[in-house]
C-alpha cells in the first residue's frame, strides 16, 4: 500500500488557547494577563490556560492549586461554555462556506477536507490562510492550521507555527516529516506508550519505520498495525461529518472534601438530575453506567455497570448510581463525584462517500 493512493487535502483547524482567548476578547482588562478558565487556587481543574499562564507550566487539566503554585499572579476566571458554544457555531458557519466534509472534534477544533471544495480552488493551503482571516475578522480570535494528506498529518502540523499560524506538509515532503518526528507526536502515542517504545529504542519516526509489522503487533497488540501504517504516511480515516458520541455524562467538584454518604447521594441527586437533562436534550439513553469518584489524593476510581435495558430517567439513573456507591466502602473523602452514561442507543450512519481522485494526477496537486 502506498500513501499516494490514498492523498487528500485535508486542514485541521485549531483555535488558540480559546476559551482564554474568549475571555481576553469579552473583558479587555484580560488582555496580556495569565488567565486560567476553571479551577481556583484553592480547588477545581484548570479548562484552558492563555498564553500568557502556559509560559510558567500552566495548563489544562491542571489543579487550580498547583497553577496558581506555579503562577501566584494568575487570575481565574469561571467558565462561560454558552459564550463559547456560540463563537463555535460562528466559526463552522465559516468552514461550511468551503466544504460540506467537516468534522468538529470539539468546540474549538475541526477537520476540513478540502479535496472539492465549493470553490473548486486548488490550493488547501491558501483556503486555510482565508479561513484564519475570515475567523479573525468574524470573531476577533487566532485560529492555527495544519494542511497535508490525512487528519494524522494535518493535526500534528497544526501545532507547529502556533499561535495564529500554519504549516502544510506537501505529499512530497510527508515521509520525511514522519521520520524526523518525535515518536511524541504520533496520534496513540501516550505516556505509557511513549515509555515502551523509548524502552525499544524508538525514538522517532524513523526508529519506528525500521521495525517490522510482526515486531510491532507483538509487542503493541492491534495498535501496531497503525503505527505500522501511519509512519508510511497511511491514515485512512476520514473526516466524518457525523460523530457518534459514546458516553454522556456530569461531574461536580467540591469547594471541601465530603466524607459522609448521604451527603454524597444528596450531591449525586443533582448530578443526575443534570444527566437526565442532557439525555433529554440529546435524545439518547444507555445502557451501562458509570460513577466516578476522585479521592482527596486526586486518584480516580469507576464504578460501573451494564443493564438489560435503555435508561435515561432521573430515578432509574439514581437507583443503579446509589447501589454503585454502596457496592463497596468508599477509602478517602471524595473532591468530585461524576455520572455518566455510554452504550447509548445511537445508531451508527453511513459514511460519507468521498469523491475519488484519478490516481495519476494525484501529486500534480497543488497544496
């Protein structure tokens, strides 16, 4: 199999630190200032951090307590995610102007392909640059892009001349680009993956190209088919426009720790009051539910469990939630409780037939 007959022009679309970004538009005293949205320097997780926060180990994901150890002059601000969805909306209405093939991956991120475009305009990377320009005009806000042949490409390019820039990588530029690229990079590549392969001596994307198919299924199990394939420059997912979500759910953290079950059935109640809504709202119901506890040392632990049948009400979510509370001692005082709901009754759609490209004109593409 080669790359080439696979070839695409695809733009992972990224906004900049966006709901910080969000937040410095709206209130211009934000504006040059290391801003966290969400958390506290008490409790809470960090949502997104700016720039400005991120130049001293700020980040998402991170306690409100150690960003602000890290930033003491760091500034929170709570999360207005309605002020966000609706800049989000702005932004697709701008991508749908190009393609029909959009694949949002979040509120502030997107794949575009571009192959036929509305336009019929050959260039995927000079439709990124007047997408960034008509997002900037729109909507006051940077937006990164990454153009190549498939989302994989494309999506570690994104983040290689941020913020507010792009970087294409040409069909005859990819397999050197993957070669040179730290094993870090590559999509299923996690920490503990990271670990293992560094253990085997890979390193980068050349080290792994030297590896065998048989080799990387041993000791990868079926991912080793991917990382197989996708140091070759093959990716074949497209971008879907239809994404089936998986779980639905709500958590709460806690301004103190809680110890007391009753106290935590009382705060689950209104959890999966929450949960019923966006079920609700969503029109879905599942089958397997799960409870989140996180300990006062910040470890997790779930506790689920797989029905006979869809359940989306308020009372039938509680009564599975509180036998899961009880089905063995709670170790710690808790600092967050979540509940959610995945095995949904979604039904999966037919893929989007994407138009074909003669193969022998292919690499005459411009990029």
């Amino acid at each position: 199999m080669d790359f080439r007959d696979h070839l695409r022009k695809i733009i992972h679309v990224d906004m900049d630190a966006f709901y910080a970004s969000v937040e410095q538009l709206d209130d211009p005293s934000l504006k040059g200032k290391a801003l966290a949205v969400g958390g506290s320097s008490k409790r809470g997780v960090v949502a997104a951090a700016s720039y400005e926060a991120r130049k001293y180990g700020v980040k998402s994901a991170m306690s409100g307590r150690q960003a602000a150890r890290l930033c003491p002059h760091l500034i929170f601000v709570r999360p207005r995610f309605e002020r966000y969805k609706e800049i989000s909306q702005q932004i697709r209405k701008i991508f749908f102007e190009y393609t029909d093939l959009v694949e949002p991956l979040s509120l502030d991120e997107a794949y575009l392909d571009v192959t036929v475009n509305k336009f019929n305009f050959p260039s995927a990377t000079i439709l990124a640059r007047e997408i960034r320009e008509k997002i900037k005009a729109k909507t006051g806000l940077n937006a990164s892009a990454g153009i190549s042949i498939n989302k994989f490409i494309a999506k570690v390019a994104s983040d290689i001349n941020k913020p507010n820039g792009q970087k294409t990588i040409p069909p005859e530029d990819v397999i050197d680009f993957l070669e040179q690229l730290d094993i870090r990079k590559f999509y299923g590549v996690g920490k503990v993956t990271q670990d293992k392969m560094y253990r085997l001596g890979i390193f980068t994307g050349a080290d792994l190209k030297l590896k065998t198919l048989d080799y990387l299924q041993e000791h990868f199990g079926k991912s080793g088919l991917h990382y197989y394939n996708v140091v070759r420059g093959i990716h074949l997912s497209e971008v879907k426009t239809t994404r089936i979500r998986k779980s639905l759910g709500a958590e709460r953290t806690f301004s103190e720790n809680i110890s007391s079950e009753i106290y935590m059935l009382e705060k689950l109640e209104d959890i999966a009051e929450e949960v019923e809504r966006r079920l609700k709202n969503s029109r879905v119901a599942g089958k397997t539910i799960t409870l989140k506890l996180k300990y006062s040392d910040f470890s997790v632990q779930t506790r689920s469990k797989t029905l006979k049948l869809f359940i989306a009400s308020k009372a039938l979510i509680m009564e599975e939630t509180k036998a899961l509370l009880y089905q063995e001692p709670i170790k710690d005082s808790i600092r967050l409780l979540g509940i959610s709901l995945s095995n949904l009754n979604t039904e999966q759609p037919k893929s989007v037939k994407k138009p074909s490209i003669p193969k022998e004109e292919q690499l005459k593409l411009p990029f």
